[in-house]
C-alpha cells in the first residue's frame, strides 16, 4: 500500500505538517517568506484601497454591455491570466480569449533585417487589423487587456483599434511600472489608449523580494492581474443580476461532472450569456 508521511497527520491543519518555525532567522533578519507574504499582501491592499472605483466602473462596463447582446473577451501578455480567466469554476462561460500570432519563415541571413520605427509601428497596425477582422469580436463587446508594463506596440495597436471599431477596452497594468519606462508606440502607453486602465499595485521591476547577493524575487503582477479580474467579474455579475440577468458561471467538473458542464454550455449558447 502507498504510504505518504503527509498524510498520516491529515485533518490535524497546518500545524501538524509543518515542523516548528519562527518568523525571524537567528540572526534577526526577516525570512524571504515573510518578506514575500508582507510583500504581497500590501500589493492587494494597495489594489483595495486605490482602486475600487475603477473596478466598479469595469464591472458596470462589462455587465451593461453583456446586458445588450455584447461579449467578454481577454487579451493577455503572458502574465497568468491567460490561463486563470478562461474555463474557469467560478467564472462566466460568455469570457473568451483573444490572440494572435503572425509567423513567417523566411530567413535570409545576408540581407538587412533591421526596420526603422514608422514601419514597424505599420506593420503592427496591420497585422493587428488582419487579427481583429478575423476575429469574433464586434462593436458592443469589451476587451480586457492585460500587460505589467502597459507600453508594448501590440497592446496598444489593440487597444486603439478596439476603439475605433466600438470595442471597449479594460486595461490592467502596473502603474508603476508604466509612469517610469519609455512608450514603445507613437499614441503613448496602454493608461492613454484604453477607455479605462487598473493599477495592479506590482511595483517597478515587479519582483517583490530583495535576495542577497543576487536578483530581487517573486513578482506580483501574476497574482494582482488576477486579484484585479475577479474583483471586476465579482462587480460585473452582481450588476448583471440587479438587471435581472442570471449569467452562467462555471461549476468545478470535480463537483458536478462533465453532464454538467455540458448542460452549462447548452443553456449559455442559448442565452448567449
């Protein structure tokens, strides 16, 4: 029989997992726990307590336009929520991903590959504009667009082309970070283009530990971006239910099965919501 020594203390809670530790080494300094959990804990605070009116304001975006046929959409630069927001228990079947990609193979090592600036930012508006033609998304939906540095060519050739086709953007972004690095793009960063942008709280650099002797550790933006999503799905879905509207939510497949789950998507393609 498999025997894990986790388990023998199961039901006794952490206490009974973990051998004895304190909070300060011998030495007197703070652990790198500690300092991560303290860390991270103000990065939440701080999306508390600074930025609640703009997540109202995202939820009742999204909820009012959900309410009139539009649909959700997330576009994300690699920072988790990629991954946490689709297809998720607890979340509403209607939010669906957007990216793109646009690879070519054509290596000519003898030739210059270097673009000057105007033509790059040409080449973005153009592929971006071939991405949302091909797309699903039309006037009335809402993007969220999620990138820590907010400054990327990509994100805001998106978010300006959203706007002008009527798509609503949601930028989520370290503020931080975006006050102190240079705008990529010629319209500015992802606060100047987008109908409404979030602080996540992560700090410049985004790592939150300082490590001896080597690099600071564990970003914040992952854990924020998502801590700021679900703040505004939370918003978006009491709106949504004050309106009289019952959006369909996710239940866990270890909970309810895969019938289940099935009969969820039945009942949302027919609502649409």
């Amino acid at each position: 029989m498999f025997w894990d020594p986790w388990m023998k203390n199961a039901g006794r809670g952490v206490e009974g997992l973990l051998p004895h530790t304190t909070a300060v080494s011998k030495k007197g300094k703070t652990m790198y726990l500690d300092r991560y959990f303290e860390a991270m804990d103000a990065v939440l605070a701080k999306v508390r307590g600074t930025q609640r009116a703009r997540i109202e304001q995202a939820g009742a975006m999204i909820a009012d336009r959900l309410a009139h046929g539009g649909a959700l959409a997330v576009m994300d630069t690699g920072h988790m929520l990629r991954h946490e927001a689709l297809c998720r228990a607890g979340g509403m079947l209607v939010i669906a991903p957007f990216a793109y990609t646009l690879n070519v193979d054509n290596t000519m090592e003898h030739r210059k590959t270097e673009r000057a600036t105007e033509e790059m930012a040409e080449l973005e508006r153009r592929t971006v504009g071939l991405a949302l033609d091909s797309s699903k998304m039309k006037r009335g939906d809402v993007l969220i667009v999620n990138s820590n540095s907010g400054r990327t060519s990509n994100v805001i050739e998106v978010a300006i082309q959203c706007r002008e086709r009527g798509i609503a953007t949601i930028g989520i972004a370290s503020f931080g970070q975006m006050e102190r690095c240079a705008a990529v793009h010629p319209a500015g960063k992802l606060i100047d283009v987008a109908d409404l942008c979030i602080d996540n709280g992560s700090p410049h650099g985004d790592a939150l530990v300082d490590v001896k002797d080597n690099e600071r550790m564990c970003p914040g933006s992952g854990i924020a971006s998502a801590y700021v999503f679900w703040a505004i799905h939370a918003e978006a879905v009491e709106r949504l239910q004050a309106m009289g509207i019952n959006p369909s939510i996710y239940r866990s497949v270890h909970v309810g099965g895969h019938e289940y789950i099935e009969e969820q998507r039945k009942q949302f393609l027919a609502k649409g919501i």
